[in-house]
C-alpha cells in the first residue's frame, strides 16, 4: 500500500478515535452519517429498514427514535480488528 494511502487510512482512523472519545456509549445520527459520508435521511432509512447493521431504532406514537452504539459502529467500520486493551 502506497504511502498516501496508509496516511489516509491513519487519518480516517484519527477521526474513529475522537468520535469514540466524545461519544463513548452513543454517537449521533449526524456524526455517524458524516464518517460514513452520506445524508443523515438515508442512515436512518437504512436503519428503519433493518438494513443497518450497527444501529437500531423504535417508534413511540408518531415520533422515531434512532441509536447507534459505539462500541457496535467501531466493531462493524473496522470489522472487529480494533480490540480495547
């Protein structure tokens, strides 16, 4: 792998760990939608329609609700490689 691309990676990795120092539990629709690079609607379509791994949600009346675990998030976008110590 070129350097670049390693570098790219660390920085991508660099943005992981901050979003799971300042949402140790739960990250935002928002934040997620913004490392994953898509609009905060489609998230949430993907997670109403089961078709989210990570995330899941729940209606009460007319109001949805929607939480995506950290520790589920970090293990899907690394595919489980990072393990605390």
């Amino acid at each position: 792998m070129s350097d670049n691309a390693l570098n790219l990676l660390g920085k991508n990795m660099s943005k992981l760990s901050e979003l799971v120092e300042k949402y140790p539990l739960y990250i935002p629709i928002l934040a997620v939608a913004e490392i994953l690079h898509i609009k905060p609607e489609a998230l949430r379509a993907s997670v109403e329609q089961g078709r989210c791994p990570f995330g899941f949600c729940w209606k009460l009346g007319d109001r949805m609700a929607y939480k995506v675990p950290t520790l589920a998030f970090v293990a899907w976008i690394t595919h489980g490689t990072v393990m605390p110590t």
